[in-house]
C-alpha cells in the first residue's frame, strides 16, 4: 500500500468518526429538544378562558385554573339547598323544631331514650321475683320474661315498657293493679345502625356506639346503668366522615318513623349551648346543603373530620424518590382546615436555593363535592406565597386531594444538560476505544 492510499484510508476512518459523532450530536440535540417540550406541564388557555370570563358565572364548567384565576368550591348554577327533602303526603306525620333555647327539652332525658335492638335491661317486679331478669331486645323488636307473652319493646321508652309489663301482669291476672311495681334498669345500650345524607363526606348507612374490645375487658359490668354517649347527632356525623364546609349545620333533621326534629348545631362550631339528642336504630339524619363553602366549618371539631389524607409527589434533585424528599405518611396528613401552602411547605416544595426553586410551581387536583368534578388549579410558589391570605388562590385542602411540585426552569435546564452528559461522555468513551 502506497502512502498516498494509506493517508486516503486514515481521512476515511477520520471522516466516518466525525459523521458518527455529529450524528450522535444530533440525535442528542433531538432529544435534547423533546426533552425542552417535555419539562413544562401543557397549560389549557381555551379552559382558563372559560374560567375567567364565563358569561353565566357558572363555575361547573371550568376544571383548570391558571396560575391567575381565584378558585372557589361553589355551584352558581345550583340555587342552595336550605330545606330539608319534601316527603308528600301525611306520611312525615307531626314535626317537634328543637332549637338551641329547648335544649333541655326532656326528649334527651334517659328515661325517655327508645330502645332499639340489642340493648340490655334489668328488669326487677316487686314481690314478684319469678317475672324478674336481665332481658335484650331482639332482632323483632321484643323481649321475653319468665310466664308472660312476648312483650314488644323497639321504639318505647322506659316508661313506655314500664306500662306495658304492669299491663300484661294485669291482664293476665299474676298482680292485682294497685300493687304492681317494678323498675327497669337499663345495662348496655347496644350499637345501633344509622343513615346520613347530605352535606357530609361518607354519607350511607354507619354503625355508631360499638364499644372497642378493651372498653368492653375494662368494664367488669359489676353496676348499674349503662351510658349512650355515643348514639348522639355528634357521633353520627363523625361516622360519616364530618360535615363538609358546605352543610347547613343550623337546620339539620332527624327523622324517626312518622316523625321529624330540626336541630340547630351551630353552637357546636361557635361555642353556645346546642340541642342534646339520643338517636334510636333506624333513625335518618339529612344534612342540608349551600351552593357555598363556609371556610368556618373547615376545622377540627365534633361534627367535622379530625384529619385528612393529601397525596403528595415532590420528586426534585438531590432527592431521587418521595421518601428522600421527606414525603412519608407523617407528610402527608394534615389537620382538617389545612390550605395548600402549607401542603406545599410539608411536601418540601418551598425552600431551598432561591436562584433555582424560587419559580417552582405546583398542581392541586382536587374533587368538589359540589359539582362532582375533579378541578386542576395550577399556582407558582411566588405567587401563592405573596397571595397565602387570599382563599381563592390558596384553598383549603380536602380529604384525598393529590399535590404535584413541579421544578423550575433552570432546575429543568440543570437536568438536561446532566442527561446529555450522561449520553455524551459514555459515547466519547466508545469511540476512544
């Protein structure tokens, strides 16, 4: 081979290296430029239009929010809803409106708590030991005692039944009527089995009085009486996961068979006196509804949810993974009331060096209750920081929202020019060998 052809070979191999390499450039850049395309969240201007400028104030039908447009759980094409449902016919029977000033009403009053399936009483007949015994209401409604006919009890009072057992000693001829006396002592008032409609977060039928294992080891049942602290209009909305911020806790309604009572909880919230109410099997509770949300009941309390759950996904450099950016189950609970910069702050999405997480921003997918519809609201931290005190651009957090942080820009450009070194530098390595 002459040196002429042998120069001609090492211009090729050189050749056919610079076109590998600016090749390799190439499809680098691409892929650097998909990459650019790919590192900001695509926003929906058509959509924020909407919600800007809709003629109808009708805010159903705008799911995205802008880093710039207030958002407001509300339904204006909704009217509110500030009457209990209508029932036609006679059928609701006579209606007892029990406000704060009857609060003593004697409908509260353990002597008149109806008893519902399940509950345990002693029953003791003066002089008349054989008629005597601890007896439980059953699944019909009943109970039993020694030489007498089935006796119904679901519904009555304890003067009620009081009245029915004298009666049935009467009438079957075992006691004269002037000598009969017995007294009832009630021992358990067993769970019962309650529904709740409304403005609450779990509404359907919920189980409420059933006593824990260790209350039931610790209590050694050597007395008398039993308490029904929790078979309260309070312990029923707790079960049904609290009232949501748009309930109107001031005219709630409990319907029992033929009959309904309107209570006014307000005073839980605002701290006057309330209605005290023993609820019986069977009972319904509706809870009424604003075409609003009132900020106010948006906090722990005995008829709100005590805590909610947010998931949270903050996957910035240096951390790799939600667990390095401190996101746990710890994070990611929060005190009802909660707005969402501080579910930012817990989520690790505020702070750090200014010049490159100072233009982060985040996404809040949130339900509303009111219209059913899952909303986006987009916020730049700078911006929710400087407007915290505003509720529409920094709203209350409700139970299973999801916030997303997202890095900014140069956090962005950082990461692609560290993913094309990452490519680059291996390459450069293959073509050395």
């Amino acid at each position: 081979m002459s040196h002429y052809q042998s120069s001609l070979t090492v211009h090729k191999k050189t050749h056919t290296k610079t076109c590998q390499a600016n090749n390799a450039l190439g499809f680098i850049s691409g892929l650097s430029l998909i990459m650019l395309t790919a590192c900001v969240t695509p926003h929906h201007p058509k959509e924020a239009a909407i919600c800007n400028g809709n003629s109808n104030d009708n805010m159903t039908q705008c799911h995205f929010y802008d880093r710039e447009t207030p958002y407001m759980r509300s339904n204006k094409g909704t009217k509110a809803i500030t009457t209990t449902p209508k029932i036609t016919g006679n059928s609701m029977g006579n209606t007892w409106l029990m406000y704060t000033g009857q609060s003593q009403q004697a409908l509260h009053l353990p002597q008149n708590i109806r008893l519902s399936v399940g509950d345990r009483l002693k029953i003791s007949v003066l002089n008349g030991e054989e008629f005597s015994g601890d007896v439980e209401v059953n699944n019909d409604g009943y109970i039993y005692l020694p030489y007498l006919e089935p006796i119904h009890a679901k519904g009555l009072d304890i003067a009620q039944l009081t009245h029915s057992i004298q009666q049935y000693l009467v009438d079957e001829q075992f006691m004269l009527k002037n000598s009969v006396r017995l007294s009832i002592t009630p021992l358990k008032w067993a769970p019962i089995e309650i529904t709740v409609s409304g403005g609450v977060f779990e509404p359907g039928q919920h189980q409420i009085n059933k006593k824990s294992d260790l209350e039931i080891i610790d209590d050694d049942g050597d007395h008398s009486g039993d308490q029904a602290d929790k078979r309260t209009i309070a312990s029923a909305l707790r079960a049904s996961g609290g009232v949501r911020p748009d309930a109107n806790i001031s005219a709630i309604t409990v319907f029992r068979g033929q009959h309904s009572f309107t209570l006014d909880l307000s005073g839980v919230i605002h701290g006057y006196p309330v209605p005290k109410f023993t609820l019986m099997s069977g009972d319904h509770i509706h809870v009424p509804q604003h075409d609003y949300f009132d900020d106010v009941l948006a906090r722990p309390s005995q008829i709100t949810a005590p805590g909610i759950r947010v998931f949270i996904s903050n996957l910035t450099q240096p951390a790799s993974s939600n667990a390095q950016s401190a996101v746990d189950t710890d994070a990611t609970r929060f005190p009802y009331g909660t707005r969402l910069l501080s579910g930012a702050i817990a989520a690790n999405c505020v702070g750090g060096a200014q010049s490159t997480n100072a233009s982060r921003y985040l996404l809040l997918i949130t339900k509303n209750p009111l219209t059913a519809q899952v909303d986006v609201i987009e916020r730049s931290m700078d911006n929710l920081i400087r407007h915290s005190w505003e509720t529409g651009m920094n709203p209350i957090l409700m139970p299973g929202d999801g916030i997303a942080c997202y890095d900014s820009r140069v956090t962005n450009i950082r990461e692609i020019a560290r993913t094309i070194t990452e490519v680059l530098v291996p390459a450069t390595l293959l073509e050395l060998l």
